[in-house]
C-alpha cells in the first residue's frame, strides 16, 4: 500500500458539490499527478463537514488547515504553496467575522468548539463511498459485537440504558420500541429507516446518509437482529439522489464484504437492506402513511393502534426509526449505555444534531449535546445573527413547532424543555429570524407548508389549515377584526383535537406560539393596519418627503403604473390607490425623499 | 473480494486498514502525539528536507513512534538548513538544524525515545505575535 504523506479532504455534501467540490477534486487530482505527488498526497471526498455557510471546504490532514469557500482556479494554489512549500494559503483561511482574526485550524473555530459528534462522528472525514474507512473507524464491530457476544435482550436493554429517544421528533424512547417489537411474535418483521425528511430548512438525514451510509446499514442490522427481523427498508425520498447513490453503493460494498446477507460473521443471522422511494409527501414522515407508501397505496396516515410495532409493513410488527436515531446506534454499543448516558440532560441524553438556517451568521450543520442553550447554538457556534440585526426568534420542530424568543434563548434545549416552552425538537431543523421578520408572515409560510402537504383524508386538517390559511391572508392585509383573532385561536386548539395524524395535530402550533410570543404584532396588523416588521406588502405605504423632494420627476417617469403626479421643480406625490409598491420609484429616487412606512 | 466471516476477521482487516485514516485521526488531536515540523521552503528542499522528511514518516512508523509529521515554511534560520521544530506532548517545542538523515535518526533515538538533547539545537530567540501583548 502507498504510504500518503498527506491527506486532502473535500466536501461532498450536496450543498458543497453544488459549489462545484467536484471539480475541485478533479483540478486537485490533476495538479498533484502534473507535480508527480499522486503517490503522497491522497485526495479524498466526504461527507459534509456541516460548515456550509463557507463551503465548498477543503480541509488538509495531518496539519489540520481548514480552507474555506473554494474555488476550482484556487487548487493549483493550495498544491503550490501548502502542498509544496508548506505555506498556507492566507486568503482561503476562516476569518472569524467578531475577532477579525484568521483561524487555520478548525479545533480553534467557534462553529466547531462546543460540538460534539457522535451522528456525524465519520461525516467529513471517511469517504463514505468506501466501506474499508468505515472499517477502519471501528465499522461494523458493533453489529460484530452484538451478533457474537450478546442476546437481543442484552441489546435492547443497552439501548434503553442508554436513554436514546427517537431523533424524528416524538421523542419515544427507542430502546422500548425495539422492545415492544421483539414481543410480538409473526413469521416476518421488518426494520424500517424512515428518511423522509421534509421540515423546510431540515437537511442533517440527508447529511448523514451522504457523509456515513454505513452507520445506518449497521445499526439496522443491529436493530434486526433484537427484534428478529430479517429484512430492513429504507424509505428515502427521490428528491435525495446523492444518498440515494452512496447508499445503493453502501448497500452492494456491504453484501460484498459478507456484513449483510446469510451468515453474517459466521452466525445464523441473516439481514438484508432495500431502498423504497418516496416522492416527497411531508405527511409519509408520519410512520403509518410511510408504512402504506412502501406497500404501494396512497401515503395516509390510518390511526393508531395498531402501532406499526404490531401491524406495520404488510401487515407485520414493524420498527421505524429515524437516520439519526440509527446512527447513534453503533457508538452506543462500542462504547456502552453508560458511556452515552453520562452526555446530555435527565432526561434527553446524548446530542442532538441541528441545522442552522434563516437570519444566521453560520449556516450549517451541527452536533451538540442536549442541554446546550439556544443562546450557545446560535450566537456562539451559529456566530450571531447576519448583518448585526437584532435575534427576533428562532422555528424550532418546523411546520409541527413553534417559535422561541429572547426569553428563551438561556433554556438548555432537550425534548421537554422545548415543549414546556412551546415548541418542540422535531427533527432538529432551526430556522433563525431577525427585526426584519413578520411573525403573521412566518405563520402563514409555515401553514403554505401544511395546506399544500395535507393528504386531505381527514377535514380538520384538509378544510380547517386552508381556513387558517385564508384568516391570516387576512390579517396580513389588514383586513381582519379582533374577533378574526380570537376565531382563529379556537380553530387551531379544534384541528389540533380532531386531526387524524401528527401532521394536522400539530400544524397550528407556528400561530398558536407567534400568538402567545408576539400578539402585539397580530394586533398591530388588525387595529392599526401595520407590519411592525415592514414586510406585509399590502400594509405598506410609499410616500414622498416633501423636505427632501426637488421635483426631479425620475420618480414619476420610472413608475409602471403612472400614480405618481407632479410639476417639474414641485413637490411630487404617490397616489396609494394606484401604487402597487413595486419599489421602483425609491430605487431611481437620487435625494431619499421616498420612505414606506 | 474476501468475506468477513468472522469478528476476528473484521478485528484484523481494521488493525490493516487503520493506516488509511490514521494520518486523519492523528491530525484532529496532535497535541496527544509527538509532532514534528520539517521546513520546507526552497532552501530547506535544495538542503535535503524532503529526504529527512520521507526519513522521518517511515522511522518512526517502523518503531512504533506515534507522530504526526507535517511541513512547513521557511523558518527563518536559512543558515542551518535543513531545520526541524519537535514538540513533544506537553513539552516546549524545540528546533533542531542541520539535519540530514543520520541527525533525523539520532534526534529519533536520542530526543524522541529518551529526552536527551543532542547537537543542533537552535535557541529561540524570537517571540511570536500571539505573546506580544
């Protein structure tokens, strides 16, 4: 084997590739072999290294430089000086934005000091499309483990001493869902991945499948063997090809090497993993319309019981657990329930991953234990908000959660702590908002969201979200009354009992906490007919400064709706009843003597 | 391809493919290791660093000295080319010139295996930007 003096490391996220990372490693592989050091140096693609807000990344080993925003020109530099003369390359290094200061190496950056990696403990460092890296980080010795050493029962009982709980969003504690599973007795049962993620902004599954595929095979292996289960399914969405590419990759290595099939190493268990496709539904995230997908129906959700661990896929006891959930199982059982149970709080332990979007200097992946403050993950490792604006709130749970404010920002986040607040983890998506940001706005984005995605079987959720919908359209154009609000508040508490499944019980939860958080603005909206945030085009106003106007007339000519008048040299003036705000007129205005107010 | 039939199978395939991601792993903690930097500026590469480097990995991969073995620039001492910086864990960093091979392997056997300081040594003199307050 050659020996590599040196390791180049670059992104293969989706989010990085489409910043072209593949070219990058094609121009670093071509200027290493013009040098002649393709035999020192190794050039390898990995998962997301979760610093997306800088990416493409290109990270280089064992000096442990940390290049940011690569571009394909910018590799004949890296191999000219890092490579070559051992100069790194000063302008590709991270400036932390608050200190000013060049940060080389990523141990030293804010967005990776407070993490901790157990999910995505081989995202951005194995080439997930290489079962002998995966191997190499202890790989399979937990399934190895449990097969050769321990019973079901000793597994699922670490699992539950473990304390992991379902990292989809409910919160369930998985070690009892594998065990209620394993009770029931049939001649079939199935191990599900449940990878239909669809939170607007949530993208931490799709990252681990992308940067560790192998993590999850192992892990359902595990899980099929506890339960007595021979066949594992993984229902993923079309929309993820990249996962889907290294997993059918995964998968063929995996039988290959003998690690799924019969006889894994050398026992009676047999195992084996398929992929099943869905096409994007938020609601086939709830597990019994994911169940009815696989098998070809419609994906509605049927009420439970029967749980899926009774009656799920083809009428057989069924496990679903999420990506994350299954990638905390390998190091679970390597290094023990009670090396895992010491992170985290009372009652959520371990870490959590999030996915920092929105208003957010950092925007990106990150793992940290549960019991971490709002205030860290967004103004420590998510670095502040962007521009200097002021935090307003930030989504958590997303379409299914609620928001968080200022209040909140000291409350160590683990599963109980954000419902008493009045949100939820969901599965971890984090969207942060500034001064900017309308709350009605963000409600009524969110409830797009659930109105588009309802499946329509059940009419709280199918008629009553398109009713919310419409009340706040109304709000938004100040066309709503104080008893509009009050309507609206027992409509969302009506959906939220009478829903069929989680999708429609919990999709009024953004107006409920934007109410109970910001119900000055939803009466600003009704009474004074204002967006506080300026954003609800129908409320705003354009009018001219009489003080700063010269009667120039640019305003009056660039208008595409003619309803600005006046004289040459006189004051002009916007006729509201015609403006259509298009802003137009502010952008030509040479003298600010157009505001909106 | 071999099957994995066994743990013992798996166990000795890692132990095998452990040096792919060793230089990786090394690299997120090197203060946990013996870390030596080989300066590699032209005038370092023309006095024979790369050599000394190429010496270096394998030396100490061959006994059994955990290390991370990096490059970099120009050190300033251009007289006493080819220099070398080690640091020990928890220890000072210390600088050594004029290393051919024969110095890079008693600076192995003599500095690394027991502490003991050999010729060469370059005194720092300097003080670096982070200490100046």
């Amino acid at each position: 084997m050659t020996k590599y003096k040196m390791h180049l490391l670059v992104c293969g996220g989706t989010g990085c590739r489409a910043s072209a990372s593949d070219s990058i490693v094609e121009n670093l592989k071509k200027e290493l072999e013009n040098k002649g050091l393709q035999d020192e140096v190794q050039v390898i693609m990995t998962g997301c290294f979760g610093f997306c807000e800088k990416g493409p990344i290109v990270k280089v080993s064992p000096d442990n430089t940390f290049y940011v925003q690569v571009k394909p020109e910018d590799t004949a530099e890296i191999i000219e000086e890092h490579i070559i003369k051992g100069r790194q390359v000063g302008r590709l290094l991270y400036k932390d934005p608050e200190k000013k200061e060049t940060v080389a190496d990523s141990k030293h950056m804010e967005f990776y000091k407070k993490q901790i990696r157990i999910a995505l403990r081989n995202c951005g460092f194995i080439d997930p499309e290489n079962l002998d890296e995966y191997i190499a980080r202890d790989g399979y010795a937990a399934l190895g483990k449990c097969l050769t050493e321990m019973k079901p029962q000793d597994v699922i009982k670490e699992i539950i001493d473990s304390g992991l709980r379902g990292r989809g969003g409910g919160g369930f504690p998985t070690g009892l869902k594998w065990d209620i599973a394993s009770k029931n007795h049939a001649d079939q049962k199935y191990v599900v991945c449940n990878a239909d993620e669809g939170d607007p902004g949530a993208f931490m599954d799709r990252s681990i499948l992308e940067g560790d595929p192998h993590a999850v095979l192992e892990a359902m292996a595990i899980c099929g063997y506890s339960i007595g289960a021979t066949k594992g399914l993984i229902y993923i969405r079309a929309e993820y090809p990249l996962a889907i590419k290294r997993l059918k990759i995964a998968i063929d290595q995996a039988r290959e090497y003998g690690l799924l099939g019969k006889n894994i190493f050398g026992t009676d268990f047999e195992f084996d993993v398929e992929l099943r496709y869905g096409a994007g539904a938020f609601v086939c995230g709830e597990e019994t319309s994911l169940i009815h997908s696989m098998e070809g129906l419609r994906g509605e959700p049927t009420i439970k019981p029967p749980f899926p661990a009774e009656k799920g896929y083809l009428g057989k006891p069924t496990n679903v657990n999420n990506v994350e959930t299954y990638a905390n199982i390998p190091v679970i059982i390597n290094k023990g329930a009670n090396w895992f149970n010491k992170i985290g709080t009372e009652k959520s332990k371990g870490t959590k991953v999030f996915a920092l979007a929105g208003k957010i200097n950092n925007v990106g992946l990150i793992e940290v234990p549960m019991g971490t403050t709002l205030r860290e993950v967004i103004f420590e490792i998510g670095g502040g908000i962007k521009d200097g604006k002021k935090f307003k709130a930030v989504q958590t749970g997303g379409p299914s959660g609620g928001c968080l404010t200022e209040k909140h920002l000291d409350t160590p986040i683990d599963f109980d702590n954000l419902i008493a607040a009045g949100s939820m983890m969901g599965s971890g998506g984090m969207i942060v908002m500034d001064e900017d940001d309308c709350m009605v706005s963000v409600a009524k984005f969110y409830l797009d969201f659930t109105v588009e995605e309802s499946c329509g079987k059940c009419s709280p959720c199918r008629i009553g979200n398109r009713r919310l919908y419409e009340l706040l359209e109304q709000i938004t154009k100040g066309k709503a009354t104080m008893e509009d609000l009050s309507r609206l508040r027992n409509m969302c508490n009506v959906i939220k009992d009478t829903s069929l499944c989680g999708l429609g019980q919990t999709s009024p939860n953004p107006i409920l906490s934007t109410m109970d958080n910001f119900w000055d603005e939803y009466v600003a909206h009704v009474i004074d007919h204002k967006c506080p945030a300026g954003q609800c085009k129908d409320l705003m106003k354009y009018e001219i400064i009489p003080e700063n106007c010269v009667g120039c007339t640019a305003c009056a000519r660039v208008c595409p709706v003619g309803a600005i008048t006046g004289e040459k040299k006189q004051t002009h003036y916007i006729d509201p009843s015609i403006c259509i705000k298009c802003g137009a007129c502010i952008e030509r205005c040479k003298f600010d003597a157009i505001i909106v107010k | 391809m071999t099957k994995i039939k066994t743990l013992a199978d798996l166990k000795k395939m890692k132990e095998e493919l452990q040096a792919k991601v060793d230089l990786r792993e090394k690299g997120d903690s090197p203060e946990s290791y013996v870390q030596i930097k080989v300066g590699m500026a032209t005038s370092g590469i023309a006095s024979g660093a790369k050599e000394v480097m190429d010496f270096l990995i394998e030396a100490l991969e061959k006994r059994n000295i955990e290390a991370v073995v990096t490059q970099t620039g120009d050190m300033g001492y251009c007289f006493a080319e080819p220099t070398i910086e080690v640091k020990k864990p928890g220890e000072e960093p210390i600088v050594f010139g004029y290393v051919d091979v024969k110095k890079a392997d008693e600076i192995i056997e003599k500095y690394i295996k027991l502490g003991e300081l050999v010729d060469g040594i370059i005194p720092v003199n300097y003080q670096i930007i982070d200490e100046k307050k």
